[in-house]
C-alpha cells in the first residue's frame, strides 16, 4: 500500500510539474547588439533574440507586439524601433501580417529603417509565424520578407 501511495505522489509531482511547464510563455524579441556584446563564431549576429517570459498574461499578437515596442532594450542590446512608436493595429492580409504603427516609425530612413525592419520582422515570425509584414506609419508604406535582406517603401511603387 505503502508503495502505491509513493507512486501516485511521485506521478502527482511529475504532473505538476508539466503542467505549470505548458503554462509558461516564452517569445523571443529581436534586438540588435551593442558592439561590446558582438561575439565572433557562432553568436556573431547583430540582431539577437532575447526571451521573455509572458506567463500569466494573454499572449495576443497585439499584445505582445505593443509589449516589444514598449520595453526597453535589455542590457547589451540596442532597440532600432523609434521611443514613442506604438501599435495602432494589426491585421492579416492572406499571408501578410499588415502592422500600422504610429508615425513616430516613419522617420526612419536607410540602414535604421533596414535594422528596424529587421528586428520587428524576425520578432513577428516568432510570434505569428509569418514571413511577409507590411508597415504602414502616417502615409509611408513598408514591406518587409523574413528572407530579404532590405526593407521596401512600397508607399512609392506604382
């Protein structure tokens, strides 16, 4: 009896255990390095992710794209997104994750709008899974492919 009894609290434990295991939320945010933290080998990348936990929040699209854009930078890291861009909303247009954002985004031009780029595309196929975003801020439009390297103004295509 004895045995039984340790057996159904040794699987009452392990149950636990996985269970407060699937309730843990972690998403990796992107952000680009600082040069001191720039290694060489393996971990040479400018953009990083870094994880964050969400447990206990409700891990929404526009939940967690606002809660990158309003988080600071960890420590060895740098946020190319503007301070004060904030989500307006977000969409789907078939296999395109449409993401307007507030104007502040729109000043952004060249290397700071391709790093930018970068960062939020990378963080909304962890998120969402999708490969292809499209920003809109003020009247500047922007489309982003997780495998290109450059970040498009299509706000100026025919």
């Amino acid at each position: 009896m004895k045995r039984w009894i340790l057996l159904l609290c040794a699987l009452s434990v392990l149950c636990l255990t996985g269970c407060s295991q699937q309730a843990e939320s972690r998403f990796d945010f992107y952000y680009l390095r600082t040069s001191d933290t720039i290694r060489y080998g393996q971990e040479d990348a400018l953009i990083a992710p870094v994880s964050r936990d969400i447990t206990g929040q409700d891990p929404g699209l526009d939940y967690l794209l606002q809660l990158y854009l309003e988080s600071p930078a960890p420590e060895g890291y740098h946020f190319p997104i503007p301070k004060g861009t904030y989500l307006l909303s977000t969409l789907w247009e078939e296999d395109t994750l449409v993401i307007v954002l507030s104007r502040e985004f729109s000043t952004l031009d060249k290397m700071e709008l391709t790093l930018a780029g970068a960062c939020l595309s990378a963080t909304c196929h962890n998120i969402a899974g999708t490969e292809r975003i499209e920003v809109r801020s003020g009247d500047t439009v922007y489309e982003f492919d997780l495998h290109s390297f450059t970040f498009l103004d299509a706000s100026t295509e025919g």
